[in-house]
C-alpha cells in the first residue's frame, strides 16, 4: 500500500455494469475514510442496460434513461470519484498506477492505486473490409452508440437497412429496424440465424423472422461496403450479391476490450479475455480483479474456459470483486451458458453445451428433440414448443438445452440452467416437482418430456 495516503484508494476502469457494481459493494463495505474510489469511464453514462438498446431502438422502451440503474449523480453522491469522458490510456502494474486522458480537454495524467478493477467490457467486432467506417454503419454496444443509430434512422430519408451477423445482437437489431418501418436484410456467414443453437433449431428462428418480412441470406460473407460520394453506406457487398442500404447494423458480435490489459502483460485466455481465478483477481497479480464482458469464465458443464459476454455475470462479478476488496470473501464459481432472447413473440433459449461444444471437447453424447405445448393441449392459447436436448452417453448427465416456441417458451429454460448447475442426469431430471396447472403447463412439462426421452435413449445405448 502507498504509505503516503491514510487511507487505500481503488481505481476502477469501467462505469458499466461490473465496474460500478464493484465499486458500490466496496462503498458498501468500507466508508469513505477508510477507502477512496475513484472510477473511469470514456462514455457518457454509467449502470446502464446494454441489453435493453434494441428495445430502445425499436421503441419497446421510449426514454433511453429508462435504461439506466444509478445515474453519475447517484454514484457521486456515495462519495465515488466517477470521471466520464476520461479514457485510461495505460496501466502500470508495477508501479501500481493508470494513466488518464480528458476526452474533453486531451490532458494526460497518471493515478497510483492500491487495487485496482479493470471492467473494460467488451467491442463490436468491426471486420478489416473497405467501407466498414463509413458513415451510417454502426456497431450497438453502449448508449452511445444506441443514440448515434437512432439519429441516424430519424435523419437518414431512405428505409434500406442491412444487418450483418444473426447472433442476439443482429436478430434483435433486424426486430427493431422493422419496426421502425425499415425493409431489413439479415446477411449472415452462417448456415442459419442464432449460431448459439444447433442448425436444426436455428431453422426455426429463420421461419419466423421471414415471417416478419426480414430478408435471411445465409452463408453468405460480407466483403465490402460501398459508399456514395457524400461518403455515405449505400450497399453491403457479398462474393454473390450486392444488397443496397441506407443504414447498416454489424451484428457479428463482440471481443473482450482487453488492449490495455495485453499491452501490460497481464494473463489473457484463448478467447482473449482476461483470466482471472473464482475471486476473480486477476493470476498472478495481487491487487488486481477484472469482471464483466472482459474476462474469459470457466463453464461448468465443458471445463474450459469460455467468454460469455452477458450482464447478468457482469453483476455478479461486480459484487464478487466488491466484497473481496472490501475485505470480505466471495468466490464466482462459473457459468453453464444460459441465454434467451425472442423474435416478435418466438422466444429463443439455450442452456449448456450445443452439438459442436460437446463434440470439441470430447464428450459422447445422446440427443433428443420433442414436441410440445406451452399449455395443457385444451387450455386456450395453448402453443407449440420445441425442445432439444443434450445427454452425456452411458451416464446420461445432461450437457445441453435448446428451446424455440412462443409465449411461455423461453424461461423454461432455467429447469435446465439449475439441473446444469447441479450436475443432475436426465433420468434424475424425469422426477423433478416442477408445479402444474393447465393453464402454465401440459401434465408433463415440456422440459421434462424431453428428460423422459433422452434417459431412454441413455437406457438403450448402455
């Protein structure tokens, strides 16, 4: 610690979800007079959703402050030290210090800490391709770049958009653009929409964004995007074909933002993420914890590391690193891979380890994919629900689910999350007392179908 100062300073590097989560779990534990924090961010916000922008943007959610947790003000007012439009340039690990610049002002200067928490999140994968910085093609991943996209769609007279990528990000973005009353092509390299599903349910989400009129062009490899004089997107450019847009939308996902981290020799994973252990200190270094989309976390049903860029780990990871720089003691075991997400009133959901996941790392494995209804078949409203699932060969541990139908579809999926988390076989699953009731579930919930099934297909492979 810096003899100099009575009391130990943190600086965190982040003002979103992980970096402000820890700083206020920090508060929480040590008053002002026993620790100072100070917290960097470049953009203009913090605690905000980064998962609510396409909501935002299709006008599901009408006031972008909606979105926002815990205001600057709010922090301030918790004797947090928060500098927006400051970018950290340059981390000294040895020297325990950060240097800063004033975005506003260009000033540099450098802060020593005694911990410090790197929450950089994550960036939208731009491709090194002619066109890709042109006006009116845009990256979403921060407010900021919410509002740059709508100020465009409000200024911008034409009503051709094309979004490049089918993940989350670019199925929600091609919801939203239809309901601004764009006409939306998705291009996308893959074999269908949703590459976190298995092809033969990622087909599915196909049919019902066609069904909302987006255009799908699958395996297809955007090369270039073309300009017009003004130095304005004016067509999104594949090996086959040339699609015409006035705004385009890059879906392709994101990378941990971990140049600084790199640049000062700190661990990086296979995935780049910054590795840290279930403290999440970052190895090898003392006085310094990272969370949120820029760390690589260790999937419980694989074993290996993964990053999985979601708020909701982003959180917890914040209230991990919070409590232990506080002087308490928490640990972040891992993840088993949940995400859902919807297209009109399809909901998307998936849990664990796809087909490929289980193949690269070695696991044998049964699948089983089921029909089934949200409701008791004669309950009105009742509606079609797909369900696939994944099962380890001969000891029928469960590695996987998949869900794809409508209203009361995707949440389901959190059975699977939790029987994941537990290490539960399918045969174990088949007993579960989930609760019943015709107008929430068949007798046999769909869920649960498919357990009955994927432990005979166990059974009968043994």
């Amino acid at each position: 610690m810096n003899m100099s100062r009575t009391r130990e300073r943190l600086v965190v590097i982040g003002g979103d979800a992980a970096g402000m989560s820890a700083a206020s779990q920090a508060r929480r534990s040590k008053g002002p007079d026993e620790l100072e924090i100070v917290a960097f961010e470049r953009g203009h916000f913090t605690s905000y959703s980064a998962c609510g922008i396409p909501y935002w943007v299709g006008g599901d959610v009408t006031d972008r402050d909606e979105l926002i947790a815990r205001t600057p003000e709010e922090h301030r007012a918790r004797d947090i030290d928060l500098r927006l439009r400051t970018e950290v340039t340059e981390l000294d690990p040895d020297g325990q210090r950060v240097r800063a610049r004033d975005l506003e002002s260009g000033e540099e200067s450098w802060t020593s800490y005694d911990k410090l928490v790197i929450a950089t999140g994550a960036r939208p994968i731009r491709p090194d391709m002619p066109g890709v910085d042109a006006a009116g093609v845009h990256g979403v991943q921060t407010l900021d770049d919410g509002q740059a996209l709508l100020d465009t769609l409000e200024g911008t007279r034409g009503r051709r958009a094309v979004v490049v990528g089918a993940g989350y990000i670019g199925v929600e973005m091609a919801e939203a653009l239809i309901k601004r009353g764009y006409e939306v092509t998705v291009v996308n390299r893959g074999s269908e929409p949703m590459s976190t599903l298995d092809p033969d349910m990622g087909c599915l989400v196909h049919d019902a964004m066609e069904g909302l009129g987006i255009t799908m062009v699958n395996d297809a490899e955007v090369t270039k995007i073309l300009t017009g004089e003004d130095g304005w997107v004016r067509a999104v450019v594949t090996q086959e074909r040339e699609f015409p847009a006035d705004v385009v939308v890059l879906g392709i996902g994101v990378r941990p933002e971990t140049a600084l981290a790199k640049a000062a020799g700190l661990p990086l994973g296979p995935h780049g993420g910054l590795l840290t252990d279930r403290s999440m200190r970052v190895r090898g270094h003392e006085d310094i914890w990272s969370g949120g989309d820029c760390v690589e976390v260790l999937d419980l049903v694989s074993g290996q590391e993964r990053h999985i860029p979601l708020g909701t780990h982003a959180n917890k990871h914040g209230q991990v690193i919070g409590t232990n720089v506080g002087g308490g003691y928490a640990t972040f075991p891992g993840v088993v891979g949940t995400a859902v997400s919807k297209v009109c009133d399809l909901e998307i959901a998936r849990t664990g380890l796809r087909e490929k996941d289980a193949h690269r790392v070695g696991l044998r494995f049964e699948a089983v994919t089921i029909e089934s209804t949200s409701r008791a078949g004669y309950y009105p409203n009742a509606s079609p629900m797909t369900v696939k699932m994944l099962a380890e060969h001969r000891t029928g541990r469960l590695l996987g689910v998949q869900i794809v139908g409508r209203e009361g579809a995707g949440k389901r999926v959190d059975i699977a999350a939790v029987a994941l988390t537990a290490g539960m076989t399918v045969d174990q699953m088949t007993a579960l007392d989930l609760g019943y009731a015709p107008p929430f579930s068949p007798v046999w919930d769909p869920v649960l179908v498919a357990a009955r099934k994927a432990a005979a297909k166990v059974r009968g492979s043994l």
